[in-house]
C-alpha cells in the first residue's frame, strides 16, 4: 500500500488566522483629482457653517422673546428736563423748585410724559401758561413765570406778591391782581418789604390776595422794576430801597400825611403819596410827573436816594407838581426835597 502523502500545513498569518493580506500599492491622486477633492471639501464645510449659524440664530431670538421683558426697563430711553428761554432772575434754587415739582429731572419719553408733567405742574404757583414737549433727548418746559417784587413777613414766615400779568390765564383788563408765592432764596432780584399791611387774612400761597392796599402797593412796585428796566437796568433803583410803608393807606391814620412812604436804606424817607392811580383825587402830582422827578434826583445823584448817607437832605417829597429838585451840592440843611 502506497504512503500517504503529507499535507502541506497553510502558513499561519501573523494574527494566526491565515496568510497576510497582500499588500495593495497605493495609488497616488492626480493634481486634478486632488483639486476636486479640495474644492467638495470646502462645500460641505460651507454648508456646516450656515446650518450651525441658523441655528444659533433661531436660538438667539428664542432667548430674545423669552427675555425681553426683564430687559425692557433698562433699555428704556430717559429724557431730560430743560427750561425753555427763561427768565434772566430765575436761580438754581427756583429751578430746583420747579423739578421737584415736576417729578424729578430724568423722565422716560414715552407717550403719556408730557400729560403726566403738565399735571404736576398745575400746584406751582411760580408759573403759569405752562406746555410740555418732548424731543428724542430732551423734556421741554415752556412757562410764564410770575416775578415777586415785594416780600412780607408773618411772624417767622416769609411770602412773595406778584403782579398777575396780562397774558396771564388769571389776568382781568382793570382789575388788577396779586398772588401770594411760597419764599425761597432769590438773590437776582431786589425785593421791597411791604410793612403797615394787615395780615389777619392772609391767603395760602397760590391764591389772589383780594385787597385795595396791598394790590396798588404792589402795582407800584412793579412800575418802579418797569421804570429800572428801561432807565438804570445796571443799577435799578429798587436796590436802594429797604420796605414800603402803607400804614397810612388811603389816609386811615392822618389824611394829610403821605398815605405811601418808601423807605431808602438809609433810613431817607420818600413821600410818594396817594396810592398809585389815585394821585388826581388828592391834587397830587401826576403818576408820571412822580416818576420822573424820582428817577431825575437818583440819576443826578450818581445812582441813589440815600440822601441822609450822602448828606444832600432828610426826605423827598413827590406829592406836588412843579417842584424843585436839589443840586447835589446844596446841604443837609434842606429839611426836604419838595
């Protein structure tokens, strides 16, 4: 019997399951096919970069509609309050009046503001006629404002008085008014005292003074700012006055005496006469007659009526018409100016 032939045993692999994998030869890209590769590339990475922009975007306004109500107050736009062209007398301390009036001096500019503003100005007695505008920046305040030209003391009180004027909304053609204003510190205007005046009815700040004396007392006061204004506006004569005296209005206490006296610092008394409008009643000089020989004698005496200080003479004395006014050299000795 034939021997049998022996099997050849298969080559164990390195992993020990069958021969190695031949190895294929690699093949190498043309420089085209290298371009294609490239240029598909950069596609796909175009297109991963917007899908992941538009879902971040989509994201975004998803927090943005969640949110917008915790980040609308801050947001918000504010506007300052400003005061339109006022007056040169008005300081900061009236200024400050006015924006806590107001409501403060930063104000959202939404729709309703100007309403809201207008509405807590109406209690302010210092202005009246008052309009309110918004701009993008800004809260504008337009007004007329009420200049005191006399001051009163009520015991430990202070008040102003001023003159209703005509295009005032409280203002009647010949009757004329006064408002009683609530003090605070005004250093740009010279200010007259009123004394002799009866305050047992005294109004609340904000209200017409109904009253003969202290309505003609004020109207007089408010020519001579009217007079400094156009004559001595560098050194008005109101500066040179200490009070006014109407204790004998109308001639209640000595119908010969000078029922209006105006009292210069110095202590030199100014007979000014009847009360103002009523000089014809009593054959006194004429308003205007008054007037100006009052402000002849301050301008010829460099600005002032305080003839004691300066030795010219005691008192002047502006009732009767066709008087004379002294020179600045006559003496002390002239009793008075008549």
């Amino acid at each position: 019997m034939a021997p049998r032939k022996k099997k050849k045993k298969k080559k164990q692999s390195w992993f020990g399951f069958g021969s190695p994998p031949k190895r294929r030869k690699k093949k190498h890209l043309t420089k085209a096919a290298r371009a294609r590769a490239a240029a598909s590339m950069r596609k796909v990475a175009v297109v991963i970069a917007a899908v992941v922009a538009l879902g971040c975007t989509a994201l975004a306004f998803g927090y943005m509609e969640r949110h917008v109500h915790t980040l609308s107050p801050v947001t918000e736009q504010m506007g300052q309050l400003e005061l339109v062209a006022p007056p040169a007398w008005i300081n900061p301390e009236l200024q400050a009046r006015i924006a806590a009036a107001a409501g403060g001096y930063y104000f959202p500019l939404d729709e309703n503001i100007a309403e809201t503003i207008a509405a807590r100005l109406q209690g302010l007695s210092w202005i009246y006629n008052t309009r309110i505008r918004t701009t993008s920046k800004t809260v504008h305040i337009y007004a007329g404002y009420r200049k005191p030209t006399a001051v009163i003391k009520s015991g430990s009180k202070k008040y102003y008085l001023a003159l209703i004027a005509p295009d005032d909304l409280s203002w009647e053609q010949d009757k004329p008014k006064v408002m009683l204003l609530d003090y605070i510190e005004l250093d740009t205007l010279p200010v007259v005292e009123i004394k002799g005046l009866s305050l047992r009815k005294l109004p609340v700040a904000g209200d017409i003074w109904q009253g003969e004396d202290i309505t003609s007392t004020v109207e007089l006061l408010t020519v001579l700012a009217r007079m400094d204004e156009i004559s001595c506006a560098d050194a008005p004569l109101l500066g040179e006055l200490a009070s006014i005296d109407i204790s004998n209005f109308g001639g209640r206490k000595n119908r010969n005496n000078s029922h209006i006296v105006l009292n210069a610092k110095d202590g030199t008394e100014i007979y000014w006469g009847a009360a103002y409008g009523d000089s014809t009643l009593y054959l006194e000089a004429t308003e205007e007659e008054k007037l100006g020989k009052l402000y002849s004698f301050y301008k010829d005496h460099g600005n002032s009526i305080q003839c004691i200080k300066n030795a010219v003479c005691k008192l002047i004395d502006l009732r009767y018409a066709q008087t004379k006014i002294p020179r600045p050299e006559e003496s002390l000795a002239n009793s008075s100016v008549d």
